[in-house]
C-alpha cells in the first residue's frame, strides 16, 4: 500500500503502481478500461464548449471542499455559464514527493463525486511527480468539454443596456472560508465555501430564459472582476444596488476584520446572469430562493461599474489590484 | 513593460495586464477576441478524441526545445497517435513569483510556432501565480481535442500475433538531452531532444495503413514502457530485434555512460507502429527515412517484451522502475 508520495511514482513501474492502487481506483466511477494516449468518444454535431482550469488553492482541504471538489467544479461552471452540458473531464495532476496518499485521496474521491452528480465523464489524464520543494503537496488541472445547443449565444460581450443583473445567491464565502481557515481567523466554522457545481441552474435559466446574453461564475478577483469583465466587453456600465447584493452576517463580519470588500472576494458556486429586464422574474424562478436582481446595465460611463452607497450616493466598483487573495482556487 | 512575475499578477489588474502584455500577444497568432469562460466551436459529426498532459521539465529551456514546444508536441502527439487530427489546445500556466517573463515570453513563443506549424488553435488558457519557493518557474498543462476518422480503430490492446513494430527514428534522445544539461555533462552538444510534433507522420502512416492496429509515442519510461503496455493490453509478446534499433552513437556513449539502457529513456517525437506484417513495406515508405522494423508480435509469453542481444541470447526488456529520470517531461 502506498502511503506517501515517493519520485519514484514519477515513471514506469512506481507510476503504474500509483495509477492501479491510488489514481484510478479513487477517481473512476468504472474501472478495466485501457490506458490509450487520449481518450475517444462520439459526439453529436453542433457546437462544442472546451475550457481549461489549474488548481494551486493552499489549504487543499477547506471549510466547505478541497481542491478535487474545487477543481471538478471550476470546469463544470466554466462549461455551464457559457450554456454548455458538460460532458467529458481531464485531470491531470503534479505530487510532491512527500505528499501524504491518503490526503490525495480524499480529494480525487471528492472531484469524482462531483463529475458523478453532473453526469461528467473523467475520460483521461495525467500524473507527475515533482521533488520536495518544488510544489505545496498537490497542483490539479482539469479541463473540460460539453456540448452547446443550438440558438443560444450568450457572451461577455452581449449585455445591452436596460437589462438586468441578477446574482444566483450570496457573494463571498469562498473567499473568506479560504483565507478565514489559512491565517486561523476562526470565522471558517461559520463561513463555508460556496464551492459547488452550476450546471442545473445555469440549465435551467437557460431554458426559462433562452435569450439570457451573459452568464459568469464570479471566480477570482469577485463580483467586482467580472462584472467590470463584463462592462467592458459590452461597451456598457453596470449600476449595483448596495443594498440588494445578499451577503451573510458572518462574511460582512469577516470582510469587515480583514478590510476587504466583499464584492471583490472570490465565489466558487455563484454566478451572474445578465438577462433583458422583461425576463426576471422568469429568471428568478428558475435560479431559486437564493437569487436577487443586484443592479442594472446602463449607456457606457467614465465609471463602467457603480454601486449605490448606504448614505445615498454611488461609487465605482474597481477590479482588485491582484495582490490581495492569492490562490484561493 | 513587466519583467518579473509578481503574486499581484495571479488576479484582478495584475492579471489582466499580465494576460493583455504578455500571455496573449506571445500565445496567441491573432489578437482581439473577448475571453470567454470556455471556447465555443463547431465540432463536425463523429468522434472526438481528448487528452490532457502536465509539464514540469527541468530545465525550462534545453538542445531542441523549452517546456513551451514539449507542452504543444506532448499533446499534439497524444492526439496523433490514437488517429486524431489535433484541432483545439488550451494551455494553462502555474507562474512561479519571481520568474523572469522574457524566459516565460520564449516558451509561449515555442509553443504557439508548433500550434501554428500544426493548424491547431489554442482556444483556452488559465494562467495562476504561485509564491516563491512553491514552484519551479513554471509548470504547464496543454490539453487538446481533434476529430478521429470513421473506420480507424487503433489501440493498445490491438497488436496481434505475427505483426510488425516499427519505430519512427531514432531513440533516447530526449532524456539524454535533458538529463546532460541537468548535469551538465556536455552531451547535449552532440545530443538534442527530439522534441517534434507527430501529427503529419502517423496521418501519412494511417493513409497508408489503414488497419494499423496501434501507434504510441514513446514518452516517459521510453520503448520499454510503452512496448510493455501494448503487450499487456494486447495480451501478447513482443520481440526485439537489439540490431534493427536505431539509436545514434552520441546516445549510446552517453547511455553508456550514465549506466542507463536506451530502450529506459524518454522520447518526445518517436513513435512506435504496430501494423500488420503484410504492410510493413508502405508503412515504411510512409514514416519515411529513420523508421526501422524493430521487431515481432508473438502470443503472450512468460517475458512480455524481449531482446535479442550482441552474443546471440535473448533478454526481458522491463517497465523502468521508475526513479531513473524524474523531471524529463
């Protein structure tokens, strides 16, 4: 049984070994199929979503997921906002030597459990070793592919003025779980990540709102990058209303010791949709309890992102420097 | 104009800018397009083929190519060898703070120029920053899809009793090259990888040879590895003709030397055929020049792979253990 990573997993027999007794026993819902150089499947004509994500979060294992739950759901929701079913995963992983076998497994069980609710077949994959030193345990990249209908068309690009943004539920949570349980601030036991797959309500909006112009998982840098991602693809503003954007107590409280803005902390299972304003209430019901319609797309302005203050004025919303939340995903 | 990478690229601005400055003008041949969460594109009705590798070769940059023109070749090859023509790669960076970006510039460059040499388009990315001493400048994942043709049905478990293995060239250059320049040794003058892309010589085999049963290029763990997974696959034997394998003067002193067996050492542009004997004269004449006719499936025996030697005898060539050559990849 093999219990620690060793550099000699890297290649030939210690490789097989790692492959046989650790990696695919604990990442596969099926075992016996043979190990080909790239995986080959049908697929059906039409359009097809392909989107690639690598995984550098410390702690790997967090209030609310790891980094295998982490990176099965990056990929999906990456596929999902851009209207796709995902269908088939890579995952390909580099081990420090030193890395505890049983701390890989969890996470390869959780990444499976992940691609097993969303129907996502784990089709091929890759397993390098790096010495000690050279890594912080565990470094996952998944990459993914699904099949997009036919008639949508939904893009960055595509907000129009006088539509409406609405968010699929309460902002920040990842980010403050991540770095509440890194500096052992305690707020984790209260904040969990928000990590979760999106392909149902990316799905159902979808079909409740067919002309839906943008969806985006709000990811690193938050709300904030997005949406300014956003504005500025579409040659629009984006104006927030504070006091409609849900967020805890606990994340407010958190945010508030950290001095961060919760709007510029990343999510890693809530997404924005930009839908024309006569569908809300369509897309409200389909997205569920947790939604709210935050803000609405105006003309292009000096400020491409705003958000109405407490006090009655408004102040631009600015995509994070950068430096503040380093890998949280 | 950024020169080193900073934690304050890994989001927000920094992220942007590093993307807008340096990764996109580098990887990409045309510049302009909105980034999307995934990439969207007409597939053609049929099969799919899918593969994923990680990069995390030491050192970055070495005779014949950088970790950039492996990552494009690894993946381009994987696609190959299971009778794919590569379409879509998407490229995804672990940056090291700290590493200098006119290095991080030519290894873009490398990998985009082999992309473009192969028609396939780099459609997706990710790009994450790693604190100093997590990393070791750079580490890569390439993944990669192209569409298989009807009536293909290549795989490892398909060589059967009586046929044919060819090589494509030459072997054992890529680990020597990088193992001398690790050690600096001094081989690497007269040894440079074979780092190649192998898209066009397996397309040319498989117009030949239709019914070629499998093609593997012969990366980590060399021949011996792969010979043994399609023996084992196949649940057949393989034998070795140690005369008909070529390999260059240079790589065996060197091989001689480091006290290691050509057939053990990694390649990143060699692949093996297994065809049927009757076509061996158009495989051949379709690989080109350095192909040779190395050796003969046979039923499954108690050694899956063997070699005749110099004085006559015959001995099992075995799967690497695995600790030889970390890093070659």
């Amino acid at each position: 049984m093999i219990k620690t990573i060793t550099m000699a997993h890297g290649s030939g027999r210690g490789l097989s070994d790692l492959l046989e007794t650790v990696v695919l026993p604990n990442l596969l819902a099926e075992q016996g199929s043979v190990l080909e150089d790239a995986a080959v499947f049908q697929t059906l004509e039409g359009r097809l979503a392909f989107t690639t994500d690598s995984f550098v979060v410390q702690p790997l294992e967090f209030s609310g997921g790891d980094i295998g739950k982490l990176a099965a759901c990056g990929t999906i929701n990456d596929l999902a906002v851009m209207g796709a079913v995902p269908s088939h995963m890579s995952v390909s992983l580099i081990l420090e030597e030193g890395l505890e076998v049983a701390l890989l497994e969890r996470v390869l069980n959780s990444l499976r459990d992940v691609c097993i609710s969303c129907g996502v077949n784990i089709c091929c994959g890759d397993t390098k070793v790096i010495d000690r030193g050279s890594g912080d345990g565990l470094y996952m990249n998944t990459s993914g592919v699904g099949r997009v209908a036919e008639g949508l068309a939904l893009s960055a690009a595509n907000a129009r003025p006088g539509d409406a943004v609405i968010v699929s539920g309460d902002i920040a949570r990842h980010g403050v779980a991540i770095l509440s349980q890194r500096q052992n601030l305690g707020f984790e036991s209260q904040v969990e990540s928000d990590c979760a797959p999106l392909d149902e309500l990316c799905a159902a909006l979808l079909k409740a709102v067919p002309d839906t112009r943008v969806m985006r998982d709000a990811t690193r840098g938050g709300c904030a990058a997005v949406l300014n991602e956003i504005a500025a693809a579409s040659g629009v503003s984006i104006k927030l209303d504070g006091s409609a954007i849900p967020v805890t107590e606990a994340v407010k409280q958190a945010c508030a010791f950290l001095g961060m803005d919760p709007l510029q902390v990343a999510n890693e299972g809530t997404f924005f949709a930009v839908v024309p304003r006569a569908s809300v209430a369509e897309a409200r019901a389909a997205i569920g309890g947790g939604s709210a319609v935050i803000g609405t797309v105006g003309e292009a302005s000096r400020f491409p992102v705003t958000i109405s203050t407490e006090i009655g004025g408004t102040r631009p919303v600015e995509n994070p420097p950068g430096e503040l939340l380093p890998r949280i995903c």
